[in-house]
C-alpha cells in the first residue's frame, strides 16, 4: 500500500491506503468511530464529514459529505473534520450542545452524522435571518440524507432551529476565510488497482486513451456505492472532478455553459435561479449530502434510463461536450443515448461539460413520482419546457426518464402541444400520447400501467397548475 496525506481535525495524517479504501473505513481505523456505516451507499448520513473546497472567491466552504462514497486517494491533499473534531466533551460545538440539550440524540449512533451536516449548515456563510422560513435562516433540508430511526425529528428540528451564528473565535468560521487546500497530483497503486489524480486534462486524456476501460470518477456518488456493496474493483481509476475544464461556468446571451465535474450544490449556488428548471430540480435530486459531491458529468456517463438530470437536460435541449486527444466535439442529448447504459460516449472520451441554449422557455416544470418525496429514486421522471405566448402553444419540450431503456424525447406529445392553443382539450390529447411514450417496464418500485398513468396525469397537473397564469 502507498501513502498519502490528510489533514484531519486540524492534524496531518498518513495514509496507507489501496486504491478503493474508503474515507469512513480509513477514519475508523484511526480510532475516530464517530464516522459509522449504517447502509454504504449515502442514504443514511451516519457517516458523514465536512471537507474543505475552495469558495471561489480565495476562501473555504464546508461541504458535508458521505464518507462511505468517498475514496480516501480522492481527497488526497484535503481537509477534513469529523465529528469528534468539532468539540470536545468540556467545550461543546454548539450543533452538538443543541443535540443534547433538546433532547436530539437517543441511541446516538446517527447523531454524529446529524451534527456534522447541522455544523455545515451552521457554517454556511451566505445564511441569513428569515430565509427558508426560519427565523435563523437554518435551511431544514440541509439535513436531509440523515436519518434517526429512535428519536424522532422533531428535537433535531428544535436543535437546527436554535443554532444562532458563529462566534468569531470558532477556529472552522475562522477558517473559511483562508484558501482551501489544493487538489494534489496523486498516482496510486496497489493490489486492488490503480488510482490516478493528473494535473491536466491533457493527462487525463492521456491517460483515458491508455487505459480505455478506466473507471472516470467525479463525486464517486454512483460508482462506490458498487465498490461498498458489490464490491467492484476497477484496474485503473481516473479522478478529473478538480479539472479546471470540467470546473468552468460561463453565460452568455446564447447558452449556459456548465463544467462536467460541478457538484450539483456549486451549480444551484452558481445558477441562482438563472435556468429556473434547474431550480426546480435540484432539492429533488437525492440528498445534500449527495449534491456536495454528485455531478451532472457523472449522472450522464452512467446513462442510467432512471437518472434525474436527463428528463430536465433533453427538456432544456441541452448538448454534451466531449473531448478526447483527437480534439472536442458536442453532441445534442438527445442523440447521445443509444442503449440501455449505452452511448456515443467512446472509451477514449470524457464529458467536460454541457451547453444549455438561451433564450430558455418561460413555462417548466419538473414531476419527480418517487416512493418518497425527497432522497429517492424515480420511478418516473418528466421535465417540460413549454413557450406559450396567447394562448398557443409555440414550442414545446418533454423529457422522459424512467419509461424507456433510455431517457428520451416525448416527440408525438411535443407535436400535439406545438401550434395548438393551451387549453384543457389540447392538453388531454397530449396526455393520451405522453401515457403511450416508451415502453415501460414492471418493477418493485411501479408497474408498467402505473408509470403510464403518472405521465398521463403529469400533464395535466402542469395544465391545472399553470392554465390560469396569464401566457
């Protein structure tokens, strides 16, 4: 095993890792058991930690995150506090004085994961008085992903709602002020693989074309999830998520240009509303703690027909950029899935990022239908873009995920809509067509009719929803 270096809870630690060696199993390792695995695959939050990113603007955030869904090689280089790094048993951080004395904590085996994604939210520099409904500015939802089995989650609720803002001498506010650390050229290899970390997108591609078949990791989101569970190995892994080219985010009076290796959280922060489908979907997909980390770059290159991001991407027309040693080429989405995980995408080809065109349409919506309503998987997924300008509909724009082998276009209703007025019969005649799109399968999580019928019923909640917004 090879050695690389961590800074945790303010200390410098060595690390003799393998290639897939996850951050929870090394943290418990060294004795901090205050990280603990309760399902491996980012559902639960016991396992969760702060880690340092750069702000963009010369300072630090910190970002809670699934120790379980992140490779220790990953964050080579990087800062992280646990929660045992917090406080200590005579001087309290404030999260966790709050957990205690509203009565937030039982069996105590979530309650570190619930304090450090509060401490997160606790630290979160743009929070402000009155926002999302709280008289401290405590966004709830940042502690969604956590889950407390014995408790209740109401006292956690008390204790988030109590928090008031740091004190200057709290050395992890103090802190945000200084750079992040940066992300550190790493080469690793061991029994188990290789795992490479290049300094360029030149090297990467390099790379790629060398070992075609490598496993090109962003936020780790997806693929480790198989590394905990079903214990996959990959030969070579290949981390491109520090890129500059995959990192950059542009507007122009024509597109949104948006880096590949983003996590989701920086694209909410960074749009602010500006594609208000986006805005839509983004507190639908997942948790916070998987938003810290996940990227679109990785949500297309699995090309799973149940992603989130496909249906609200085809919907917004956007185009996928990809780029190898041979040069760049952009391809629309909608002719980028050719199979049940299946793509253009050839082996050698990385997603740098996605182009949005402008001007985008006024009237979208995004229909998550889940088991649960937030931090689930889809069991169908519907995003429109719909220009309505008088009563008729000019242009119309309907993404699928969950009825087909792959994402797709609803093209027959999109001709239904398109020249038609915006009414309640031109809608059902697209809602007959919408039921009929795909071939939706039977599953534990929806029969084939059931997904018919919620896209059916989708277009016309969006009609009844909207009809009586002036156009």
């Amino acid at each position: 095993m090879e050695t690389i270096s961590i800074t945790v809870n303010g200390t410098p630690r060595a690390a003799a890792v393998t290639a897939h060696t996850t951050v929870l199993n090394w943290l418990r390792g060294q004795s901090l058991t205050g990280c603990k695995e309760g399902c491996a695959e980012g559902e639960c939050g016991a396992c969760a930690v702060l880690i340092a990113r750069g702000d963009g603007q010369g300072g630090t955030r910190w970002d809670s995150v699934n120790a379980c869904l992140v490779t220790v090689a990953a964050v080579d280089g990087a800062e992280i506090v646990t929660a045992e790094g917090l406080g200590s048993p005579t001087a309290l951080h404030p999260a966790q004085r709050e957990m205690a004395v509203r009565g937030g904590s039982q069996c105590g085996y979530c309650t570190p994961g619930f304090v450090v994604s509060m401490a997160a939210e606790y630290l979160r520099p743009d929070r402000q008085e009155g926002q999302h409904g709280a008289a401290n500015g405590f966004d709830l939802h940042a502690l969604s992903g956590n889950l407390c089995r014995c408790t209740g989650y109401r006292p956690i609720a008390d204790a988030a709602y109590a928090l008031g803002t740091p004190d200057k001498t709290d050395p992890l506010a103090a802190r945000r002020s200084q750079p992040a650390p940066a992300a550190k050229v790493t080469s690793l290899r061991a029994q188990d693989g290789e795992f490479h970390r290049p300094a360029t997108l030149a090297d990467a591609l390099s790379l790629l074309a060398a070992h075609p078949h490598a496993k090109v990791l962003a936020g780790g989101t997806d693929w480790n999830v198989d590394v905990n569970l079903r214990h996959a190995r990959a030969d070579v892994v290949i981390a491109v998520d520090h890129l500059p080219e995959l990192r950059s985010f542009e507007v122009s009076t024509d597109w949104v240009r948006l880096g590949a290796g983003l996590s989701l959280s920086e694209l909410e922060r960074r749009l602010d509303g500006r594609v208000p489908l986006l805005a839509q979907w983004f507190p639908q997909f997942a948790s916070r703690l998987i938003r810290n980390s996940a990227t679109l770059g990785g949500n297309l290159g699995t090309a799973s027909p149940i992603g989130d991001s496909p249906p609200v991407l085809l919907a917004l027309e956007a185009s996928v950029v990809l780029a190898s040693l041979e040069g760049e080429r952009t391809v629309p989405l909608a002719d980028y899935f050719t199979g049940y995980r299946q793509t253009i995408r050839r082996a050698d080809e990385l997603i740098t990022g996605l182009t949005i065109p402008t001007p985008l349409s006024p009237l979208t919506a995004f229909h998550k239908i889940a088991r649960r309503r937030f931090d689930d998987i889809s069991s169908v997924a519907v995003g429109y873009a719909l220009d309505v300008q008088d009563g008729v509909v000019h242009r119309a724009r309907i993404g699928l995920g969950g009825v087909a082998a792959t994402p797709l276009r609803a093209h027959e209703a999109e001709a239904a809509l398109e020249g038609q007025p915006w009414t309640e019969a031109t809608v059902r005649t697209a809602a007959r067509l919408l039921g009929q799109t795909g071939t939706p399968l039977s599953d534990h999580r929806a029969s084939a009719a059931y997904r018919a019928a919620m896209l059916e019923q989708s277009v016309l909640k969006l009609w009844f929803e909207t009809s009586e917004v002036p156009a």
